[in-house]
C-alpha cells in the first residue's frame, strides 16, 4: 500500500469514530425535530371484478416529538392529475410514535458468502428505528367535467375512476422504517387509509356503478428527513 494512503485511512477511521460517537449521543439526547419528503402512491383495495387504479402523490412533513418517542406531525400532501380531478391537496395531522434505534449485530458463521459480509457489515454501522402512526388527512379535491367526445358524448375510456367529490377527509394508520445518516433518515412508509368522504367512484359506459365506490386504500412512499 503506498504511503500516501495512510492520511486518508485515518481521516475515514475518525469520521467513522465520531459518527458512531453521535449516534450513541443521539440514544440519551434524540434530536425532537423532523422534515420530511414523500414521493409514493396509493391504490384502493377493490373486490376481484373491479379494476384498480394508482395514484402517485408527494408528501412535505413536520414532526415533533415530545417526550419518550411520542410526537406529533402535520403537512402538506397533493396528487397528479386524476380524470375529473387536477389534484387533491390535503393536510396529515397525526400522532407518531418512534422507537429507539438500534444496529444489526451479524453473526459472522452464518453468512454464506462475501457479499453477505459486506452488506451485514455496512448494515451493522447504519442505526435503524421504527415508527408506527395514525391520524386524519383532510382536504380538497380540485374536480372538473371529464372531457367527452363532443358527438357520441363518451369519454376516450370505456372504464375508468373518476373524482367528483370536493371534500376529501381520510382516517389513516401506518409505519415507517428509517435508516439513519447522521441528521438524515432514508425511510419507507406504509399507511392504511380509511375514506369516509367517498371520492373515487367507478365509470363505464353505463355509467356510475351505483352503490360502489372504494373506501380503503393502500399507500406506499419512501423519501428523505431532515432530523435537528
């Protein structure tokens, strides 16, 4: 190894010292503070004869945690474009609770191969914490008239979703996987959403399939947070 390595196996060794050194700060004194990024979507949970649909959204959220891992969180959420819908914007108010992190301690017998190793290793210096919520998401859905053939007065599809109701309001519950980066958490997120305001509804061409519209909703995200 030439000699000119040494300066850098150093400096990488303290910079690795001194983040294991805050993370263990970061379990008595955790940082209360967060600002996230949401990029997923959501899909309703419809019977086998009806077809489903995905909606991509993007979530921005503040989260502060009061005491022992318990906090609260609100934002802002709005979607892409949805036939008879612009978007819909709305606002998470939820309370979280997040637990303490912990690392993977790999057993070295029972990895199989080299690349085993290096992941379990590489995952055994990166904390990962829990969070489990719930709460409402209320807000507005931006409808318009779906555009139809100015003759036959059909839409360009035989079947599709369609929004035509402006108030949204939603009951959710959910959990977070956050991997930690220092102040930073990479996450993946799931939440259960309940939807009493029935927004979405089925068309065809023999219309609104009465007495149907789907009021539970899978949504699934992964982003970024900021923790201070």
């Amino acid at each position: 190894m030439k000699s000119s390595s040494y300066p850098v196996l150093i400096i990488a060794f303290i910079l690795l010292l001194g983040y294991t050194e805050r993370i263990n700060a970061l379990d008595h004194d955790p940082l209360q503070k967060e600002i996230s990024l949401h990029f997923g979507a959501f899909s309703p949970i419809v019977p086998e004869h009806y077809p489903t649909f995905c909606l991509s959204s993007t979530r921005i959220e503040f989260s502060y945690f009061i005491y022992n891992g318990w906090g609260l969180r609100s934002g802002f959420r709005f979607t892409n474009p949805f036939p008879g819908c612009r978007s819909i914007y709305s606002v998470p108010l939820q309370v979280c609770y997040r637990t303490n992190s912990f690392t993977f301690d790999p057993n070295e017998m029972e990895t199989e191969n080299l690349g085993e190793t290096i992941f379990y290793s590489f995952m055994s210096l990166m904390p990962i914490n829990f969070e489990f919520n719930g709460g409402v998401n209320l807000g507005y859905a931006d409808t318009h008239p779906v555009n139809r053939d100015p003759v036959k007065h059909q839409t360009t599809q035989e079947s599709y979703y369609g929004v035509y109701q402006n108030i949204y309001g939603s009951l959710n519950a959910g959990t977070r996987m956050n991997f930690q980066i220092w102040h930073f958490n990479l996450f993946f997120d799931y939440q259960l959403n309940y939807l009493p305001s029935h927004n979405f509804s089925f068309y065809s061409d023999y219309g609104k399939a009465k007495g149907y519209s789907p009021t539970w909703l899978n949504e699934l995200s992964g982003g970024l947070q900021l923790r201070f």
